[in-house]
C-alpha cells in the first residue's frame, strides 16, 4: 500500500515537472534575472556575479549545519557523511534544475 502511494506521488511529481518545463515567460520587459538578482543585498556582490558561487556556498552552509547538528548528537562522523551527502544533493538539484527553476540563466 505504502509503495503504491508513493508511486502515485512520484508521478504527479513527474508530470508537474514536464509542465513546469514547457512554462514560458509571457510578461513584457527584459529578462529577470536569476537567484542572485532574487537575493538582492541579501547576498554580497562577489556571490551574485556568480549563480554557481552562489550555490556552492548555499550547499556548503547547507553541509556545516548538517556536520554540526550530528557533533552535538554526539555522532561526528554519521554527521559529516549526512553533511556530504546532502551538500551533493544541493549541488545537483542545482545543475539539473537551475535553469527550468529560473535560479541560473
């Protein structure tokens, strides 16, 4: 039963995702941006010049939080593998969908 739901919800996804592939901008002026021109003074300069600094710097914050939050569960390495893993999960949602996303031009 479990599997079957998650099979109709991993379709759904798939199909949301097919749709929101083929969305084009309609709205006059030029073009918007990307995550970097999104954050503003949120982000220093030097990161919004740079989507993929951008992101890499996300990913590692990402990765930090992660390490630490395994330290103080006193399990450093589960912690840190965790970190890894989720900061090249970041990364490549990033590659693969940064630009259907609008967060890279």
């Amino acid at each position: 039963m479990t599997a079957a739901v998650g099979a109709i919800a991993l379709g759904w996804a798939t199909l949301t995702l097919v749709h929101a592939l083929r969305l084009r901008p309609k709205a006059p002026g030029p073009a918007v941006g990307d995550l970097g021109t999104d954050l503003g003074r949120l982000a220093p300069e030097r990161l919004r010049s740079s989507p993929w600094r951008l992101a890499l710097v996300i990913a590692g914050l990402v990765a930090i939080c992660i390490a630490l939050a395994g330290v103080a569960q006193a399990d450093a390495y589960d912690g840190v593998a965790r970190a890894l893993v989720d900061a090249t999960a970041c990364i490549a949602g990033f590659a693969l969908l940064g630009r259907p996303l609008g967060m890279r031009a």
